[in-house]
C-alpha cells in the first residue's frame, strides 16, 4: 500500500527523506537512505550506503518529532539524536558545492558553540561579528582543517536541524559531515564518505522540504506507520 499524506504528520509537506537506520540505541554504524515522495508514495532513490554516528550511539532529540520515551539527548553524552528534523545550511571549506540548499562557505573565524550557558548556544556565529570573548570555550570550529591539524570531517555537510529553540543542554551542534574513517565514531553527528555526502547534497533541494530521521530500526518499524515513513523492506 502506497504512503499517503497525512497533515497531521509535522514532516507531510516533505517531498525528501534523509533516513538513517542503526541496530540499537548503543550501535555506532548505521545505514543511510535516500527517498523521495512520488505519487505511488515513498521512492528509494539510491542504495544504502554506510554512515557512522555517535560514539556512544543515540538518544531521542528535540526535532519535528513529539515526545517519545527513552533516552534523551543531552549536551556531551556522544549520543546523536535520534526522531525527524528539518535541514539547515550546507557548509565546507570551498566557496560554492554542488547542492539545492543554501550553502554557507566557513572561514577560520566560524564558529559553532557548544557552551551550555552560552547566549549563542546551537548556533554558527562568526567570531568577526559576536567577538573572541563569545567563541571562547567552544569546541567546535568549523574550520576543521585551520584549526584542528588539518582535519577534513567539515570539508563538506550541512546542519541537521536539532533543537531549535537551543535549549541550553539538549545538545547542540549537530551536522552530517565527513568521516574521518569506517569505524570512527564522532560526537554527536552522523558522518560518511565523500562521494556519499557529494550525491546527497547534490540532490538535497530546499523546496523539497527535505528532513533527515535517524531511529534505531524496532523503533522504526513501530513509527513507521504512524509517521508515514517509507518501508524499508520494499
């Protein structure tokens, strides 16, 4: 039976799913799929494709998403969040990427703060306009590669949308980016291989409402009917 539209799902006006698939709460891999909405429902528009997230697994995060039980995310637990959230920018180190979304260039003085009781926490500022004092603390730049020995992981991505009234604690920061290896976890976000984010971006549009979920599968399964999630068996 082909998924319908529900307007009572937050996410119904999106015509493309980033889905991320883990075994378990604790799983540090995962897959990541593709779909996009057609008439007949929900399309699978590449295969899977390897991603690993949170060195500590997930936790259910602050999204599009309502309330569920279980773990919740919180700031430094190396868990990524899990439940449905709109995109943000994409970003890198180049001046322009091949993607339908708005991308944002970083530069030495971009910052991302990760400081609970910041005033900017959750948000990208540029030391240039909020001043040294407001980036201090923080330990994310997002240019890796200028400040952290040459580091690539945010050569390229774009922000996943949690918590976004920056809820001081809820966790912050969050992106998919590039991994540093297979089987190195990060922090929080959920990484892979070049290639795979390069065609992702590229067909990521802005228009298409597009979101990203990220569940461990029995949770899944259980929603998937109810969130009007494509089948991942078909």
């Amino acid at each position: 039976m082909p998924d319908i539209i529900d307007s009572r799902v937050p996410w119904s006006a999106s015509s493309q799913l980033v889905v991320v698939t883990i075994p378990d709460w604790d799983s540090t891999r995962g897959e990541m799929r593709r779909f996009s909405r057609t008439g007949a429902g929900w399309e699978q528009v590449a295969g899977e494709v390897p991603v690993v997230i949170g060195r500590a697994g997930a936790a259910w995060g602050v999204g599009m998403h309502p309330m569920q039980p279980g773990p919740e995310k919180r700031e430094g637990d190396g868990r990524s969040p899990a439940g449905v959230f709109p995109l943000g920018i994409a970003f890198g180190y180049a001046e322009s990427a091949d993607t339908g979304l708005p991308y944002v260039p970083m530069d030495a003085s971009d910052w991302c703060i990760d400081v609970v009781d910041s005033p900017l926490y959750n948000q990208i500022v540029d030391a240039r306009d909020v001043g040294a004092d407001a980036v201090a603390g923080s330990t994310e730049p997002m240019r890796r590669d200028l400040h952290v020995d040459g580091d690539q992981r945010y050569k390229l991505g774009f922000v996943i949308q949690h918590n976004p009234a920056n809820e001081p604690d809820a966790g912050s920061c969050i992106f998919a980016h590039l991994w540093g290896a297979p089987d190195e976890p990060t922090a929080g976000c959920t990484a892979m291989a070049e290639p795979h984010m390069e065609e992702t971006l590229a067909w990521l549009n802005l228009d298409a409402n597009p979101v990203f979920v990220l569940l461990p599968q029995q949770e899944y399964e259980g929603l998937r009917g109810p969130w009007r999630l494509p089948n991942l068996s078909e």
